[in-house]
C-alpha cells in the first residue's frame, strides 16, 4: 500500500489487528510490568509474600475473581454491565450446598447451579434487548432477585459441604497446579480464542463498538448481546462453584463483593467501559494484582478497613493513565 503525501505508510494487517482487538502497547504490556513491579515490591517488603505458599495462595483465590471478571468483560465489551454477577454466584453456591445437602450429590448440585445461573444470565439478556431495558436497571433488579432466591432457599444461613470430591475442587492438583486454577486458565484461553478467533468475538467488538452501524451490516446485535450475558451468567455460576469448594460451605453473602472486584479487574486490564475494546489477558492480569495487593496488605498488617480505600486509589490511577493514553 503506498502512502498518500505527507503521510506515514500505515500497516494494513497491524491496523486490523489493534481495530479488532483493542491492543496497545500501555494496555496489554503495561499492566503486564505493574504485576511484575508489584510481586517485586511485595518480595522486598515481605520475606513471605514470594514464598511457594503464598504464591499458591494468591494464584487459588485469584481464580476466581478471573472466571468472574472475564464474564463481565466480554459483557463490558458491548457496551453492557452487569451487575448480578455477585448475586448469581451466592444462588449458584446455595444450589450446590443444597443438592449436597440433600444427598443429591455434587454433580447434579453443579449442573443445578450453574444452569441456574446461566439462564438468569439469558433472562438479563433478553429483559436488556427485547424489553429494551438499560443494562443497569435490568441487572440491578435481577441482582436482588437471585439474592432474593438464594436466601430463600438457604434460609439466610450458610450450607455447609461436607464432600471430598467438592473439598478436592480447591484443594486437589496436577502436578504443582492446583485444579482450581486450571479451571481458571482454561477458562481464560477458551474465552481468548472466542474473543479473537470467531465470528461470534468479532460481532461482540463490533456491537459494543458501533452497535446500529453493526446492526445496518447485518449482525445479530440483540443476539449477540442475549449470548453475552449468558456467558456472564454461566461463569458467574462457575465461580459461584469455585467459591464455594474454596470455603466448604455455601455462604449468602460471599457472592456480592465479587461484583466490584470484577469490574476493578476489567478496568485495571485496560478494557473500555464504552464497549468495542478489550482483552482478555488484561483483566486476568487486573484480577491478580487485586488479589497480590490484597494479600501483600495483609501481610503486612494493613487494617481490613483502610484496604478497600488503596484498592480504589489503584483502580483510579490506571482509569486516569488508561485515559490519557488515549
């Protein structure tokens, strides 16, 4: 391609690329050196912050928060939110206890859970596009909903679990990994080759970047959004499972703070809260800084109420530089 006067030659393939992707040099490699610069900090201030132990600690609980967040992100990614996301996870983990605790077994607790979360998910989609609701109100009222449904069903109290396969989920492994963080890691490459290797991740930048010059090329726009927040929902009832093998009981309220952390995660990696630009790499990397610096404050004996206020001051200044960059 030759270049018009006065102009530099531009690179037709990389163009396409950074268009289809929303890759930056600050977004996806910055973040990569603040993780880096932070388990460094963390090893000079804390002779056990970067022992085997704690690592395993911070990769179990950061898991997690990555399943969830990369849900909210590819909903972020059309312009959407979603805010049930903590309320999903509760009722999916309240489904499991109850299963169990009913000699239903985990499996069918699983599948219980997650397929109820999964289609409060489509209901968040389709109240969204079909009922032309704002994402915002939408999912705000389906958070109290299934909020609502999984304190009925629990009775407001926590489930125990007592079940090895379950308590094997958390605390099981292959090799030096635990399973629990290969769930996370396979998650997170299915979700890249969705987002950067189909159709379907093409028409999801597309909607969320120009969502009625997508819908006069032709795409689906309402489905693509309806699949999206089914996703969000079926991974929010799969960290819904996580949390609760992690813990060994089904507690109402451990599901709603994984809302913000979710979207910290999402805004930490870089990706646009307008829609049509996002990664998956960098919300994965967003959710484990949370999780290192959290785990580094406590180490270090940051009280648990002046945390959340350095956890908003991080969020911030990477929204602040993610915004002069552009």
């Amino acid at each position: 391609m030759t270049a018009s006067p006065g102009t530099a030659p531009v690179d037709p393939q990389r163009g396409m690329l950074r268009r289809l992707t929303g890759a930056s040099w600050f977004g996806d490699v910055a973040i990569v050196f603040a993780f880096i610069a932070l388990m460094l900090v963390g090893g000079l201030l804390s002779d056990v912050f970067l022992t085997p132990r704690n690592l395993t600690s911070i990769a179990v609980a950061s898991s997690i928060l990555i399943v969830v967040a990369i849900g909210q992100t590819l909903v972020i990614i059309t312009a959407g939110i979603d805010l049930s996301v903590g309320s999903l996870m509760m009722l999916s983990g309240v489904m499991v206890g109850v299963a169990v605790k009913n000699d239903l077994g985990v499996p069918v607790g699983i599948v219980m859970g997650i397929g109820a979360a999964a289609a409060l998910g489509a209901v968040n989609g389709l109240v969204i596009t079909k009922g032309k609701i704002s994402d915002f109100i939408a999912t705000l009222g389906m958070m109290s909903i299934a909020l609502g449904i999984g304190q009925v069903i629990s009775g407001a109290r926590p489930v125990t679990i007592i079940d090895a396969g379950m308590t094997a989920l958390a605390t099981g492994s292959l090799g030096p990994f635990r399973w629990i963080v290969l769930v996370s890691v396979v998650v997170a490459v299915v979700a890249h080759i969705l987002l950067f290797n189909t159709r379907f991740g093409t028409y999801l930048l597309a909607t969320g970047g120009n969502f009625e010059g997508s819908r006069d090329l032709g795409i689906r726009v309402d489905s693509v959004k309806v699949r999206a927040y089914l996703i969000s929902g079926t991974l929010a009832g799969l960290g819904g499972v996580m949390l609760t093998s992690r813990i060994g009981s089904a507690e109402p309220t451990a599901g709603p703070p994984y809302l913000l952390t979710a979207i910290a995660a999402t805004v930490l990696g870089g990706v646009s809260l307008f829609g049509g630009r996002g990664t998956i790499l960098g919300p994965v990397i967003g959710a484990l800084i949370l999780t290192a610096l959290l785990n580094l404050m406590t180490i270090l004996g940051v009280g648990v109420l002046f945390q959340p206020i350095v956890v908003g001051i991080v969020v911030i200044g990477f929204a602040i530089a993610y915004r002069f960059r552009q």
